[in-house]
C-alpha cells in the first residue's frame, strides 16, 4: 500500500515536473543544413561546450546525439531542454559522392551505410520529442521531398515545429522562398555559424515550449 | 510473389522450400520481388538484379549491419525493399513515406516466412532498456 502511493506520487511529482521544463527539442532537416552547427551555438551560448562534430562532407552526424539539461534565459525566464540533434534525412544515399570529397571507397560505403542507419534512426525518434527545429539551408531549394515528408509528418503527429532557414550570412541566402514554400510556420533566419540573430531564435525556442505545454494541458483534460 | 537470394542470385517461387531452409549457397537472405517485376523479367522487359559476387555479399554483410543484432538470422530475411533500396554497396535508396509509416516489424507471411521491416526494428533497439516483450524471437520461431 504504502509503496502503490510512493509510487502514485513519483510518477506525479515526475509528470509535473516534466510538463513544466526539460523540452525535448529536436533538430531535423536535410543533410548539411547545419542542423548540429545549430545546436553547438545553443550549447556553446549557454552551456559553453559544444555537441557534435561537423563537417563539409554531408551525414558527417550518423547517430543520434544529445545535450541534457541545457538552461535558456530569456526576458529573465528560464526553461531547461533537452537538445537531441539527428542525422540529416536523405532520399539517396551514394557512397560516390563522398568520394567527391576525398573519401576512399571503403570509408565512403562505410559512410552511406551508417548513413542510410542514420536516417532510419532519426525518423524512429521523432514521436519522442516534444518539439522541432527543422533545420533548412537558406541557400537551397526548399521544395524537396525531404523537407515536404518532414513537415507533413511533424504536423500530422501534433509536434510543434519552428523553420530556421540557415546560413543568412551567405550571399545567396533567401528567407522569402522558404516562408513561401512552409506560410503557415514561422521561420527564423539566421547564422549558426556566426551566431547572427539568435536571439530570435530563442524567443521562438520559448513559443514552442509555450505551445507543447498547452497541447499537453489540453490532452489531459 | 518470387525471390532471388542476394548471394547467388538464383530465383524461387513463393512457396519454395528453399526459403525456409536457405538458398543452396547457404544464404538466408532474399530480395522479394513483385509479381509484376517478374513478370517483367520473365518477359526480359527489365534485368533482374544484376551483381557480381562481392558486390552480392558486401550487400548481405550491410543489410546484416542496418538490422542489427536483433534478428534471427538463421531463419529467412525477406527484405523490405519498399522502405529501402540497394542498388549496390553502398548505394542506398530510401522512400522516407515508407519509412514514416510505422510498420510492424515482423510480417508473417506463412509458415516459417517474415517479411521485416528495418526501420521497425530500430524502435526496439532505442527501447531495448524499457520492458519490452521479445516480439523479435517470438515471431521468428516456428
């Protein structure tokens, strides 16, 4: 008896503090978006360590990674999340293109079979997060069937997703055709690289939080 | 339905004894081909998959890797080539509207028959420290 209620109040105690902070934040999006770059900046902003190794050879993050308990202020609120960065979603993978940037053919087949694992690994995760950051280089094509099934998916299991269009300090980067191709979500342009209009970013990060909490507030009514 | 074993290429009838047991070359692995896929190759409108040896196992030992450890390989694998591809080592092709869908992992077909879905399995894997039942082995014996 006494244990059924140590446990009644556990899992109470857990579920309030659960709904209250430690957002599991997801970063999803096409390969070399800069889907880790982004969560680095958030971690070096506020953790001062960073996640993840990036590189210019696309799927340089073939497993799931993760950041605990990273404290973001803003206007002096504070919210705890969870970072989880996933490997890039691709509908091919070859192992020549990575020859293209010097690979030998062994670690280039090695490389687009951890790949191909990889983006099965990232779409299994994704009930388990409790909002997206879809990560899109605002130098490319918005319109691609990754960056469709991503959303359509996000949207179709109720998870509240941000857009950030990345790579607004390089010369050819349009915010416009991303917020044309997605009009119903909000994008937030920026630079992970340099850090360029994080703050933005982060006031949106806080929405986000804002919205899954009502969400669950109106699932367990 | 047919399959052609991934190692040596050889083709079988649905209800081949061979599935079960394993192709003569000892493989347990088999492409699953549609009905009008065969038909096409029968009529030789389009090649069947055409591989040299090495390429045929260094394809079985990455499929052997993407499923993990999981799977009870000494039964048959028939592959879930709607989910994903291989054209060859190392090239993959993945359909993600497939892969979004949350199949089971384990089809059973028949007797001593499954067809698996990858991407499923990878569920269990990320979950292997909460209570879970052994659906994998369950579903594999006969």
């Amino acid at each position: 008896m006494i244990k059924a209620i140590k446990d009644f109040m556990r899992k109470l105690f857990s579920g309030l503090f659960s709904i209250k902070n430690n957002f599991k934040m997801g970063f999803y999006g096409p390969p070399n978006s800069g889907k880790t770059t982004l969560a680095n900046r958030i971690c070096k902003d506020w953790t001062g360590d960073e996640l993840g190794k990036t590189s210019k050879i696309p799927h340089e993050t073939r497993e799931i990674q993760f950041k605990e308990k990273v404290e973001i202020e803003y206007k002096g609120n504070k919210l705890t999340f969870k970072l989880i960065d996933t490997p890039g979603i691709s509908t091919k993978i070859d192992y020549e293109d990575f020859m293209k940037f010097g690979l030998n053919e062994k670690d280039a087949k090695k490389r687009a079979k951890e790949a191909t694992r990889g983006v099965i690994e990232s779409i299994r995760w994704l009930d388990d997060m409790d909002m997206v950051v879809v990560v899109l280089d605002g130098t490319k094509n918005p319109y691609t069937q990754v960056n469709i099934t991503i959303i359509g998916n996000l949207v179709a299991r109720k998870i509240p997703v941000l857009i950030v269009a990345n790579k607004s300090d390089q010369r050819n980067f349009n915010v416009k055709k991303i917020e044309a191709a997605f009009p119903q979500y909000r994008v937030v342009s920026l630079s992970a690289k340099f850090g360029k209009n994080m703050e933005e970013f982060y006031e949106n990060a806080f929405a986000l939080a804002k919205q899954r909490r009502s969400m669950k507030k109106k699932r367990k009514r | 339905m047919s399959h052609q074993c991934v190692r040596c290429g050889k083709f079988y009838e649905d209800v081949s004894e061979e599935i079960l047991k394993g192709c003569t070359c000892g493989s347990h692995f088999f492409f699953f081909i549609k009905k009008e896929e065969m038909k096409q190759i029968k009529e030789e409108q389009i090649k069947p998959i055409d591989l040299t040896l090495t390429e045929r196992k260094e394809i079985e030992e990455d499929i052997r890797e993407i499923i993990g450890p999981d799977i009870d390989l000494s039964k048959p694998v028939i592959l879930d080539l709607e989910s994903i591809r291989i054209k060859k080592p190392g090239q993959f092709e993945i359909d993600l509207v497939s892969l979004f869908k949350r199949k089971p992992l384990v089809y059973r077909l028949e007797d001593g028959k499954y067809y698996i879905d990858i991407a499923t399995t990878f569920q269990l894997k990320k979950n292997f420290d909460e209570v879970q039942p052994n659906y994998n082995k369950e579903e594999t014996e006969e």
